[in-house]
C-alpha cells in the first residue's frame, strides 16, 4: 500500500491504524477527523502511533481547517514530510506544538 484515502466518515483514526506501513507515502485525512487514537498500556496512556513507522511517508493532505488533536508519536516521520493543509489554516497548524513540526505545511 503506497496511499490511503480514508472515507470521509471517519471521525477518528485509531491507535496503530496503519503503524508499519512502509510503503506508504501519502495520506489523505478527511474533515471529520478531530483525533488520532490512543492506547493504554498497564494503565499509563501511550501515545497513539496510528502512522509510526512509516517512514517513506512524503505527503500528509489533511482537510480540518482545525488541527485535531495529535499525540507526539501519531507520525514517525515529521521533518521529511509535507503538511497539505485547508487553505487558511496554515498558521493554526505551524503554531501547533505536533503539527508544526513538519518540515513543509501548504495550503491547498
């Protein structure tokens, strides 16, 4: 698998989702999605890694012109990867303490 599409009704993308996916390069995350999953291990949380390990990832296109709530693990991969964003939103996600850690965020 080299792209997801996820459908449009989808509100939440669970912890470990596509953990592993090292092929994948792009992503395409609906509107209605407003948080990425988490997980509890011996009753601490963890942090949700539902694209950990995917690190050909290249293209993030996400259309919630409000960042959903992320944890630090959600991505593997920040810095090499583009942040495809709803047009005028681009400085809600680079002020964002996780999304504005990818290396490049364009609004489209």
């Amino acid at each position: 698998m080299t792209s997801i599409d996820i459908p449009n009704n989808v509100t939440t993308i669970g912890a470990l989702a596509f953990a592993g996916c090292v092929n994948l390069t792009s992503i395409t995350i609906p509107s209605k999605v407003t948080k990425f999953g988490a997980y509890y291990i011996a009753a601490e949380i963890a942090e949700s890694k539902c694209f950990y390990g995917c690190k050909a990832l290249k293209e993030v296109h996400i259309k919630n012109p409000n960042p959903p709530a992320i944890l630090e693990d959600t991505f593997s991969v920040y810095a090499d990867a583009t942040l495809y964003v709803p047009i005028g939103s681009k400085e809600a996600y680079q002020n964002h303490s996780i999304w504005g850690k990818f290396g490049t965020i364009i609004e489209e």
